[in-house]
C-alpha cells in the first residue's frame, strides 16, 4: 500500500486519508469499513475524526502467503525479501491469487478461515479484532458470503466462502494450498 511505485503504476491517487488506506475512487462498493478508520483501520484513534485517522485500511489485500506461510516462519523473517513475483515465475496464473477482498494491506491462507473469522466478526470486525480471533490478514466475504478474487493473470471472479477457505486442504499432510501458493519454491523456503 506504501509503495509508491506500485501505486502510481496502478493509477492511485491521494484521495485516501493516507498512503495506508485505498483511495477513495479505487474503494470496493460494499465496503462499509473502509468509510469508518476511526473504527476499524489498525492503530486507529476513536478519539478522533475519521478524516484524521491514517492507520492501514484498504478494500483489497495483497496475498502474502508466500512470504508469510500460516503454517510457518513469523513475519519478520519473511518480510526481509522483496515480496513479490516475477510473472515468468508464477506456474498456472489464472489459478493463483494476487489480490481478494479484505481491510488489511496483506492477507495470507489461514485469514479465508470464515468459520473463525468471517462467520464471527463479518464487516463488523476491526483490523485487529480479526488478528485478536487469529484471521490476520483475512478474506472478507462481502459479496454475498463470497469474495472478489484476483488472479495473477489479470481476470477476477466471485468465489464462495467455501471455495476459498477449505479446511481439509489446510489440515492434511501435505498441506494442498492451491491457489493461495503461486510460487511453491518460495513457500517452501519459509516454512
């Protein structure tokens, strides 16, 4: 979200309340947080006017799995690399996520959990009430129990809730991450 760079080229513009939060023209339409930081942006203020709170609140994550595995190494180890892919790297992009609905600049695997996370807090639920439950970085199913997702290959589509969170695929051995994972070499690495 703070990288300038990647904002420009993606055409965002300053009508955020900061660089943390997704301008107000690229704002997903049944986003009703987003309107709200002073309630549910991370390191939000109560005290103070929407308008003057700057903390992290997007209407699209950034799948961070890779770098961040839910079943793995902690943040700050993963994050010491460019997180990113070249696309010559990423096998089946129109199978794999980029970007989905969520209120985090990032998203990883274990936040599609609705059961703990969406099913309980919904659009109700701030930033970090959602990393409070164990969803950080959480898929919310603002579409009708289902999310928008982004593939690395350019289309998007609705999936159910069921079709992007699948338990089973999570707890067997080995885990079947499927779309969550674009490069598994990488996943691998920090897990």
């Amino acid at each position: 979200m703070s990288n300038m760079a990647f904002r420009k080229l993606i055409g965002y513009d300053n009508k955020g309340n900061s660089r943390y939060q997704t301008p107000t023209d690229f704002r997903c339409p049944a986003d009703t947080q987003i309107w709200r930081p002073s309630q549910y942006a991370f390191s939000n203020n109560p005290n103070l006017p929407d308008k003057d709170n700057r903390g992290t609140l997007t209407s699209y994550s950034y799948n961070f799995e890779d770098w961040y595995p839910s079943d793995g190494r902690s943040w700050s180890l993963a994050s010491k690399d460019h997180s990113g892919h070249k696309f010559t790297a990423v096998r089946e992009p129109s199978d794999k996520l980029i970007f989905h609905d969520g209120h985090d600049w990032w998203s990883r695997w274990k936040g599609a959990d609705y059961k703990s996370g969406w099913d309980k807090l919904g659009q109700n639920g701030s930033v970090q009430a959602y990393k409070n439950v164990g969803n950080g970085g959480p898929t919310l199913y603002r579409h009708n129990e289902g999310a928008i997702i982004g593939f690395y290959d350019g289309h998007a589509e609705r999936l159910a809730k069921e079709k992007v969170w699948i338990a089973k695929n999570f707890t067997s051995n080995p885990k079947q991450p499927g779309m969550w994972v674009a490069v598994p070499k990488v996943w691998n690495k920090y897990r």
